[in-house]
C-alpha cells in the first residue's frame, strides 16, 4: 500500500480535500486503521460515489437553512451587544 504524505492525510481529515483517487483514498483508510482484507466495502463505496453525478450546493442564500442561519446570527449579536 502507499503511502499517504502527511499534509495530504491532514488535508483530508480536517475537510480542505477529498481522496484525489482510489490509490490515495486506501492509503488513507490504511493509516486510519483499516486492514486491507476489510477494504472490499470501501471500494465498493468509493466506485458508487464516482459513478454518481456530483451536484452543486445550493447558494447560500438560497439554502433551506439560511432563514435560520441569519436567525440565530441576528441573536447572537444582539447578545454580544448587551453584554457589559
């Protein structure tokens, strides 16, 4: 199995980056503990995301979300003000 360059295990634990391919993806499953005679199901998990057609997020504006968003962010700062 390669091996993963730390600041690529790092960039994909703290969410800045995915697996670029499957090489990488079981490098870093290896390094988060996963024997290679389990990694069949992960496989297979990573062969159905790419065969899938990513979608784009919604605008944050347009997220079903966002009037709450603004909500608790409103509170927030209203709090923030009042405090001494």
């Amino acid at each position: 199995m390669p091996n993963l360059p730390l600041t690529n295990a790092s960039r994909i634990i703290n969410r800045e980056r995915l697996p670029t391919d499957q090489r990488q993806y079981e490098a870093y499953l290896t390094g988060c503990g996963i024997p290679a005679h389990a990694l069949a199901p992960w496989r297979r998990a990573w062969n159905r995301v790419q065969s899938t057609t990513p979608t784009t997020p919604p605008a944050p504006e347009e997220h079903p979300f966002a009037p709450l968003a603004q909500h608790l962010i409103s509170q927030r700062r209203a709090r923030a003000a009042q405090a001494p």
